[in-house]
C-alpha cells in the first residue's frame, strides 16, 4: 500500500472534499481517501499493483477537480 | 456534453427571484405597522415571531441554507439525474431532458419534506432544552455576535479572500461523510427522505440563528412551530433554485453562490452590528452613526425632565425620541409608554443597568435611572438588537 498527498487548490466546499472521496468507491485499488477542504489536500492510500499516479489524477479530473502531487 | 440541453433560462432572473423576496422581508421589518392587522389574536409577539422566522426563511435562510446543505440535495439527485440520463439516453435521446425535469421533482421535494420534519423535531429539542437555560440579554448579543462573525468569515471564505476563511465551514467528521455518501448512492424514495433528516448535522448561519432563537423561547411547542416555520419558508427557494440549478448546472451554481456570499456577508454585518447594539455598545453602526450625525437624532422633547420624569415612546417602529437628553446627576424615572406596540421594540433592554422587560402592548412601565457623570451615554434596544436608542446625560 502507498500514501501519497496531492493538493486539490479547486476545492470551494466541504462538500467538494466529499465528492473526492467518493473516489473511495469508484476506483479499484483504492484503500481510503481523507480529502479536506481546509487544507486543499487529499490523502490517498492505494494499492501501487492497480493503481497509479495518473490515474488518480484522470480519476479526480472527472469528479471536476485538478489533482497535484505533493 | 449536457450544456447542449440546459433551457435558456438567464440567471439574472433567479436572483432578480432572490432580491424581490429580499425586498418584501426588508418591507416586513420596515412598515411594522402592517403587522397591526396580524396582531389580533392575544400572544400576537407569538404570530409575529413565527411570521418573522417564516419570511426569514423565505428570504435569507432559503438562499444561505442552500449554499450549505445544496451539496447533500445535490448527493441524492445526482443518481437519479444520472440514472434518469443513462435510461432515457438508451431509449430516446429526444425524450431525455423532459424526463430529467420530470423526475429531479420528486426527489427535491422529499428532501424538503423530511428537512422540514427534521427541524421541526430539532426546534421541540431546542425549546426544551432551552425551558432549562435562561438567556440574559448579554448572552444572547454574544451569541448573536458570535453567528455574526461565523457569518461573516464564511462569506469572506466563499470569496476566496484568504485560506484562514476556509477554517470557517465546519467539516463534518470522516464517518458521517462516509455514511451520507453510502447512503446517497440509493435511488429510491428513502435516500432523499434521509439525507434531507441529515440537514440537521450542517445548519447554515442563518439557520443557527434561528436555532438560538428556538432555544431562547424556552418552550418545546414554540421552538417546534418556529422552526418549522422558517423551514417552511426556506423551502420555496430551496425548491426552486434547486430545481432549476439540476437544470442549469455549474454555470448557475457558481454565479448564484457569489450572489449567496454577499447576502451572507450583509446579514452577518446586520447581526453582528445587532448584537453590539445588544451588549449596549456605541461600537455599532446605529449608535457610531447616531454619535457622528448628532443632527439625525431626534431632539429632546423631554418631557417633565425637572421634575425627574422623561417619556420614551416605544412604538412598532422603535423608540422615540431616539436620543433623550437628561440631567446628570440625579436619579429620574423613564415612562416607557407603549400603545398597541406589537413589534419587537416591546422587549425593552437597558444593557449598561442590566434591565429587561417585555413591556405590554398597550400601557406604561416606569423604569428608574441612576444617577450619571455629565458627558455619560447609556444605550438602549430592543431584544433583538433592531430599534435602539440613548440617553444623553449632560
């Protein structure tokens, strides 16, 4: 399992931290998302075997945000 | 991809829609007189305050609400919206946006349904637990100031003026976020129904405020019938800004949620500058003004003010004179005359002697003033921090 933080500066709600941790549910691999607004970060945790960078940052593109790596 | 089928509704006409509600609540407060004909029960205070809580609703709350609970009304449309999509795109793709508009209804209006049933629970908890609290009018303006300045932050957050503002929208805990989400991703009736219960756990500032107001009444049935009154106010708007925002989409979200920050940061403004006004501070905005434009308060009509006695007509539009100027060092007597006053100028508050009394609507309550240094103010108000006034020794 791999941790990674990406910031998400298009973040403008509580609400949006939810969506991106809807995430959780819609990708493979995934073992948990903490996303906060306050921070304009998430924290990832993901299985590197069926899962990468790119596509957690296609994945958080399609849910309307820009994901970047920390 | 789904612009193409957005109605060509402009959104100037929405908030065109928010302004004129703006505007009939504004006219409410400001021609009290018209709440005379309201007033005929006996508890007529009782009818205005749910009047009140209702065109609140109606007005601000409806649009503040949204802007913080609009995600979770978003959360249980958003599959039915994809599903009615995905369903009627593999039958007709012409049938698909009368299909969308069809059944995004149902859902918001269910939403709205248990919202107002969960507030209304919410106002009973609250009155009774506030039967065992009592509120000095000290506590209340720090409350009031407090939501003020929560208000005003969150505006100031969705204009983006600094990340310190972020720190003001409360994140709810990773469980409930994780359970609304589970729970959202059902399409049956229930989902709407719970996630609209689930409102309770993310009141918008307006809504708090309300909800202090619940809990000052100090009765269940009161906190319960005020509540739902404002919910129910809050619906329309919700209903229908809702409603079209489905149809619209991000294009209208984004226009509408500047047009919510600055109401937010106009009402946060108002009740922060009421609960100075509350505290009895010549920090607000009435009682600065007042002391920089000393022509626009009225002029003494003291009336008997050598025998230490002094008139203050506390009227539906406030009190008058505003500024009464009376002798320092001596002791006098203020008559607080009030005749069919219903309005909130009746709950008389003297922060600085630390008095309050609801006067009654039609007669006299005598009130005695110490003594003061030359020079000295000591501000009056009603309970709500609206009408004030002062009294000038020198």
């Amino acid at each position: 399992m791999l941790r990674k933080t990406f910031k998400i500066p298009d973040m403008t709600c509580t609400n949006c931290a939810m969506k991106i941790e809807s995430l959780e549910d819609d990708l493979d691999g995934v073992q948990e998302i903490n996303a906060s607004y306050h921070k304009l970060e998430m924290v990832i945790e993901y299985d590197e075997a069926t899962l990468n960078e790119e596509q957690i940052i296609a994945a958080v593109r399609k849910k309307g945000y820009t994901a970047i790596p920390a | 991809m789904s612009k193409e089928k957005q109605p060509s509704i402009d959104p100037v006409v929405i908030v065109t829609l928010g302004i004129l509600l703006v505007a009939i609540a504004v006219a409410m407060i400001a021609f009290p007189s018209d709440s005379n004909s309201i007033n005929i029960a006996a508890d007529s205070g009782l009818i205005s305050q749910i009047i009140v809580a209702f065109f609140t609703g109606l007005t601000t709350g409806g649009l503040s609400c949204l802007a913080v609970q609009g995600g979770l009304l978003a959360s249980s449309l958003a599959r039915q919206i994809e599903q009615d999509y995905v369903e009627q795109t593999a039958q007709n793709k012409k049938k698909q946006k009368a299909s969308i508009r069809t059944n995004s209804a149902l859902p918001i209006a269910l939403f709205l349904l248990s919202k107002l049933v969960a507030y209304t629970l919410l106002g009973a908890l609250l009155g009774w637990l506030g039967s065992y609290l009592t509120f000095s009018p000290m506590t209340r303006a720090l409350l009031m100031i407090a939501i003020g300045i929560f208000m005003v932050g969150n505006a100031l957050r969705m204009f983006n003026v600094h990340p310190i503002f972020r720190y003001f929208s409360i994140e709810p805990p990773k469980f409930i976020t994780r359970y609304i989400r589970k729970t959202a991703k059902g399409t049956d009736t229930a989902t709407p129904l719970f996630l609209g219960f689930l409102t309770v756990f993310i009141p918008c500032g307006v809504t708090q405020a309300m909800m202090a107001t619940a809990l000052g009444t100090g009765s269940m049935a009161m906190g319960a019938v005020l509540m739902f009154a404002f919910t129910l106010g809050t619906s329309p708007v919700f209903f229908i800004v809702a409603y079209l925002t489905t149809e619209l989409g991000a294009k209208l979200e984004k226009f509408f949620m500047r047009f919510v920050a600055v109401l937010v940061l106009i009402l946060g403004f108002v009740t922060l500058d009421s609960g100075l006004n509350l505290m009895g501070s010549p920090l607000s905005l009435q009682n600065l003004t007042r002391n920089w434009f000393p022509s626009q308060a009225e002029a003494n009509p003291v009336a008997d003010s050598a025998q230490g006695e002094i008139i203050l007509n506390v009227q539906n539009g406030g009190y008058f004179p505003a500024t009464l100027k009376v002798p320092a060092g001596q002791d006098f007597t203020l008559n607080l005359v009030t005749d069919q006053t219903y309005s909130c100028a009746r709950d008389f508050v003297i922060p600085a002697l630390n008095f309050y009394k609801l006067l009654p609507d039609t007669g006299t309550v005598q009130v005695t003033i110490p003594a003061q240094k030359a020079g000295s103010t000591i501000f009056f108000t009603c309970s709500m921090g609206m009408y004030t006034g002062q009294i000038v020794f020198e």
